[in-house]
C-alpha cells in the first residue's frame, strides 16, 4: 500500500480529478495550500518573462493506493496536472503502514477498496 501526495496548480483540480475518475480512482482526499518550490513564488507571464509573487495557492492531492495502482494513479495526476510550464507541481510516493476502515473494521487491502 502506499500514499501518493501530489501538489498541482490550483486551477488543475478539475483536470486531475477527471483523470483519476477515469481510471477508478474516486476515493481521494484534496487540501487548499500553499508555498512555493524551485521557482520560489516567480512565475512565467505570456511572454515567457519571470513576474514576482510570494507563496502560492496550490491544490494537495493525497490517495491511497493499492500497490497495483500507483502507476496508474501517478500518470493520471501527470496528465491532468502537467502544463509544461514551471510550477506544474509535485508528487510523492510513500510507504503506507496500515489502512482502517473505520465503519467496518477492515484492514489493508480491504479497507483502500
């Protein structure tokens, strides 16, 4: 089981949410935040020319994923979130230990669904 974290830009929400409704993936959880990475709060305008700017909204993305979905789910948030552009984002994948399910009791593999 692991936990795939993604931080994408927020007007990519929609985008990576359809890619992961199609491919099966509907149980997430998504987090307004904010910060800044490599680029530091700058970003690109038309002309390609850096602009100032501080911490920025983004959107966090964490699902848990069955082993064999990682991939997939990894690729979908790509093809919704990725503009080419600096900024696109982030995603980490982590080890996750163990999973309940709070209303049935269920573990593991079970309780991701």
């Amino acid at each position: 089981m692991k936990i795939v974290v993604a931080i994408v830009q927020s007007d990519k929400l929609k985008d990576v949410r359809d890619a992961l409704i199609d491919i099966k993936v509907g149980k997430i959880t998504v987090s307004n935040v904010i910060g800044c990475g490599a680029q530091a709060g700058k970003v690109e305008d038309d002309e390609g020319k850096p602009t100032g700017g501080d911490l920025m909204g983004r959107v966090r993305f964490e699902i848990a994923v069955n082993d064999d979905y990682v991939k997939p789910t990894v690729l979908a948030i790509i093809k919704g979130a990725r503009t080419g552009n600096i900024g696109d984002g982030k995603i980490f994948v982590m080890p996750l230990d163990e999973c309940i399910r709070i209303r049935t009791g269920e573990m593991g593999r079970l309780a991701i669904g």
